[in-house]
C-alpha cells in the first residue's frame, strides 16, 4: 500500500550578522600601493636587513657619501626620497616645498610624496602630487595609477576603473598591465563584476604572483560566481534501518541572482520509504515530495530576509 503526503509550508528567516555578499563588495582586495605600480604583488626575498639599514643610517645621514659630490639640492632630494620610502612623514613634508621649489616637475619625489600619502590614506595628498606628475607628463602610467588610487580611496570605484581601463587600453596593448590588482578590486566594487572576473583570472595566469594573494583571487572569483552566476544542485541520500527499513532522498536545488541584493531558490525534495514487516507492524511503502520557492534579499548592511513557501 502506497501513501502520498502533501504539507505546505511558509517560512520566514530574519537574519542578523555578516551578509557573505554585502561584505565581499566592502572589503576589497588589500594592495599596498607604491610608485612603481603593484609589483610589491610578486615573490621578492626579504629585504627587511636592508630597509633596518637604511633607516638606521641613511635617512638621517648629513654628510655626502665619500667621492661623491653633491650640490644642496641632490642632498636634499635624496634625503627626501629616503624619509618618504621609510613614511617619516615630519622630515618629508619639511623637505619637499625645498626640493619641489627648485624643481616642481621632479618626478622621482613626486612619486615617492604620492606613495607616502596612499600610505596614510590621505586622498587629498595623493591627488595633488598625482596631478603634478601629469601636469608634467601627461603620459605618466604611474602618475594615472595614483589618480585611481585616489578615487578608489574617496569610494569612486566607478571612476578608478575607468582611469585604468584608459590606461591599460592606451598604454599597454599586447604587454602585461602591471595595475591587475587594482583594476580588478575597484572593478568588484563598482558592480563591474565580468571585468574583476577576468582580470582575477589573468593574474591567476601569471606565476609570478604570490600564493597569498594566489588564494585569495581565487577566493574572490568563487564569491562572484555564488553571486552573480546561477548554480544548480543535485544529491541522493540513502539510509538502510536495521530491521526496520530503508530511506531514499533525492533532491535538487536551483538558485539565481534576479538583482544585486536579491537571490532567488528553489528546491524539490522526495522521500522514498519503506517500512519492513515487524510484529504488528505491516510491511509499508510510502513517498513524499516537497518542494519549496523563495528568494534571499539583503535587506541592509548585516542583514537579509529568506523567505520560503512550499509543500
């Protein structure tokens, strides 16, 4: 004897904490920034001896080095240079309107000035000594890659990827881009998630990359597959009871993004039971099917609504 069970269901989740979408769009990719572009990204052997020596002994030095002549400002730029490597902010900032009055369009300190400020996450500072690289050399690759940097600093991610999309397009054709990275994060954030898709797997392609950073875009790229590509799951579950009986499930699962905040699922479930013969107990075959419609919808910053209806 066979027996058909039908139950309709209506549920409601509210759920408050870390939204797994909301905050993957927050919290970009880390890249510490530095004038030659994102190269600090690739395995390099630890320098750490050297940059101890230099700032123990380098950055405060006074005197020229032996057989070398300086004239003041080669001295003052130099020291400028090494204070703004090691983010000694009081020195660089006394000693750049000196270097810079005698020449505005150094671009070495320029740079070195605009990396010190992307270090202190000061979007102003790094605006204006970008702004000064160009202004002398408007087809400056880096001084463009602190503009980026800049608006991504202020949250104009629509801006900085287009500055590097430009940038790529004119100036790297058929080259590798050395600003990946960057591109790629403030790509995500602007809801470009087809060009982030594509640059984290040509940074994947290239073997010089990191393996921190290596499993960290390869984590990213399976965050924007969950969210914004459909996925499809099937699975079989089968119990055996003792004496008593056996079990099969057989389910399927469908899920899709129909917006950026709201993801729509849907799921069959069945049951296949067999009850064996035991004592009073006749021997019993049964199914049961359930099926179940709802959508996820982030509903703020750390919280989203399921909501299910089904039977």
């Amino acid at each position: 004897m066979r027996k058909r069970v039908y139950l309709l269901t209506l549920g409601v989740v509210l759920i408050g904490g870390t939204c797994p979408a909301q905050d993957a769009m927050e919290e970009p990719l880390p890249v510490r920034v530095k004038p030659a572009g994102s190269q600090d990204i690739l395995e390099t052997p630890d320098i750490s001896p050297l940059v101890d020596a230099v700032e123990n002994d380098l950055a405060d030095a006074t005197e020229k080095l032996p057989g070398e002549t300086l004239s003041e400002f080669q001295h003052r730029k130099r020291l400028l240079y090494l204070n703004a490597r090691l983010n000694r902010q009081r020195p660089s900032r006394a000693l750049a309107p000196e270097v810079l009055k005698e020449s505005p369009g150094d671009k070495e300190s320029l740079l070195v000035l605009a990396s010190m400020e992307l270090d202190r996450q000061n979007a102003a500072g790094v605006f204006k000594y970008a702004r000064q690289v160009l202004k002398y050399d408007p087809q400056d690759d880096q001084g463009w890659y602190f503009m980026a940097a800049g608006e991504s600093m202020i949250g104009h991610h629509s801006r900085a990827r287009a500055i590097l999309e430009t940038l790529r397009a004119r100036q790297f054709q058929g080259r590798e881009f050395p600003y990946n990275v960057d591109l790629a994060s403030s790509a995500r954030q602007s809801g470009d998630w087809r060009t982030a898709l594509a640059t984290y797997h040509e940074l994947l392609e290239d073997r010089r990359i990191a393996q921190p950073l290596r499993h960290e875009a390869r984590r990213i790229i399976d965050e924007i597959f969950y969210e914004h590509l459909p996925r499809i799951g099937l699975g079989a579950n089968y119990q055996h009871l003792v004496s008593t009986g056996e079990i099969l499930r057989t389910e399927a699962a469908w899920e899709s993004p129909f917006t950026n905040r709201i993801r729509l699922l849907a799921s069959v479930q069945r049951d296949d039971i067999h009850q064996q013969a035991n004592g009073d107990l006749r021997d019993l075959r049964s199914s049961r099917m359930e099926g179940l419609l709802g959508f996820d919808a982030a509903i703020a910053d750390t919280w989203f609504l399921r909501t299910e209806l089904g039977g």
